[in-house]
C-alpha cells in the first residue's frame, strides 16, 4: 500500500454528499484520507495505541462516509480496522475484517517495518488467508430494489447480483450519481431491510387464454430481393447473348484483318459475359426460391 497514492485518490472524491441519517455527521474523503494516514505512519512505528483510537475512528465514520471507496483503498481500511480489534483483544472480530481484506486485495504483503513489535497480528492475518477465498452466498431468485435512479455497489463495486462472502463485514451504498445516499456497514448477506426484492418475469402468451393459435407464415426479408436480383440477371444473359448474334454477323461480313479481330473479341466476350450472368440469375434465383422463415440455411438431400 502507498499512502500517497491513497489519500490522492480519496481526496479526489469530494466530501459533498448526504449519508445516512442516523451518522452525526459526513464522514467524507478528506477525514478517511486523514485517518487513514495516520494509520499508516503508525503501522510502521508499531504504535499500537494511536493504531488503536485511529482504527476506532475508522471503524465507527466508514458506515457513515457518502463515497463509494476503491476497492484497493477499502482493503486498507478494513486491514485497519482489523488491526484495531486485534488490539483489543476481540480475535474474531479482527479475523472477520482480515477476510474481507484478503477478499479485495489478495496479493498484500505486510511490509518488513509494519507491525514488525507485534508478529501476533501479523500471524492472525496469515490465519485468516484459507478462509478468505471462498464464493460468495448468492440469494436465488432476488434482486437488489434501490430507490430510482440508484445502484447498489458492495466493497466498493457494482453489484451484479445479490450475494455476499459470509462470516465476514461488507460495505453495502446505494449510490446515485457519484454519491453514496445511503451506507451500510452489514455482516455476509444480512442486507438492509428494503434493499432486496423479489426477481419478477413477465410472460406474454399470444393467441389468447385458450383455444388453438392461428399461426401464419412469415416471409423471409431476403426473399423477395433475391427472386427480383435472379430474374434481373436471367434477362440480362439473355441480352448479351442475342447481342453476341449481332457480333457474329459482323465477324462473318468483315472483310478485313482488323475488323475480323476485333468482332471476334466483341463476340467471345459477350459469350463469356451472358453465360456468367445467367449462372449467376441461376443462383440467385434458386437462393431466393429455397429461403425459408427458418433460421439458417437449409440442405434438402434425397436418399
């Protein structure tokens, strides 16, 4: 973790916003910023007293903060606030936040100096890594309902569905805008009442209650294009090919070298170019006549 990095970013979020009714007061990006410092500066002292009362603040303004934290910062916070019940002496509470941390952020590596008096904590953090990477409990058939306008983002992040890591703490915000309108601070899936829904699916059936369906038969967009586009070049061949009588009457009159050539150029390219264009009104046709309101394209074989 790089302090500088942050406080950078969490200051960048603004402190404008509403939290949740019951907080006192915003605990904004500027204050977790703050603390969060702090906290840091004192992981590398080994100053076990302020790591306690900095991560007590911490861990009582994060349900009240009105933005929604990266996900590499709220790993920060939660390893904090882990540290801050290790302290004092509640191991299933520290253990609960080091899951959660290890969860967002897995490849954290405690740095040499950084609770370098205290290898207890550090052993407790290492303990609680088997237990941290598990799927999450998803709740079938039920859907986050936030107020309109809002989405619902847990640790930090969009949520897709509606699930949750258990035995563990989890930051849940409706968040509308770039704002967090309401904060919760939950344990596994235990959501906040009013949060989560029903999944509903709507079925329409045609051709009404009862009775048998009158079912027409759909012509294929293609169909008519292709028949015309085969008749079209079915003509066409058929008129270069009488142009080429034309051009074989002048090859037979002519009566000099020159002219000879070149009507039995003119000739063999109207051949060549009516039998192209037939082959090709041939194939265009039977493409357009074969096309049924199936999707794909259908072989028929005899046997």
């Amino acid at each position: 973790m790089r302090v500088v990095f942050l406080v950078s970013v969490l200051i960048g979020l603004g402190v404008q916003g509403t939290a949740r009714a019951q907080c006192a007061e915003v605990y904004g990006a500027g204050a977790l910023g703050a603390q969060m410092t702090t906290l840091h500066k004192a992981l590398k002292q080994s100053d076990l007293e302020t790591m306690a009362s900095a991560g007590a603040q911490l861990s009582a303004g994060l349900p009240c903060t009105d933005i929604v934290p990266p996900v590499p910062a709220l790993a920060g916070a939660y390893r904090f606030i882990g540290v801050h019940h290790a302290i004092a002496g509640r191991a299933n509470e520290a253990s609960g936040y080091f899951r959660t941390a290890i969860e967002l952020d897995p490849n954290f590596e405690w740095g040499v100096k950084e609770l370098a008096k205290s290898p207890a904590i550090r052993a407790m953090y290492e303990a609680a890594k088997p237990a941290a990477l598990v799927d999450p409990e998803r709740q079938e058939g039920a859907v986050f309902t936030p107020p309109e306008g809002g989405e619902v983002y847990v640790d930090g992040r969009k949520a897709k569905h509606v699930e949750a890591t258990a035995d563990r703490p989890h930051l849940v915000q409706v968040v509308v805008g770039d704002r967090a309108s309401q904060t919760h601070l939950v344990m596994g899936s235990a959501f906040p009442a009013g949060l989560v829904g029903a999944a509903t699916a709507a079925t329409v059936r045609t051709g009404g209650s009862s009775g048998p369906v009158r079912v027409s038969r759909l012509r294929p967009p293609a169909k008519t294009p292709l028949l015309v586009v085969g008749g079209v070049s079915l003509a066409a061949g058929a008129g270069l090919y009488a142009a080429s009588f034309a051009a074989r009457s002048s090859f037979d009159s002519a009566t000099t070298t020159e002219d000879l050539m070149k009507h039995q150029s003119a000739t063999n390219a109207l051949v060549i170019a009516s039998a192209a264009t037939v082959v090709v009104g041939l194939g265009t046709g039977y493409a357009g006549f074969i096309l049924s309101g199936r999707p794909g394209i259908v072989y028929h074989l005899s046997y």
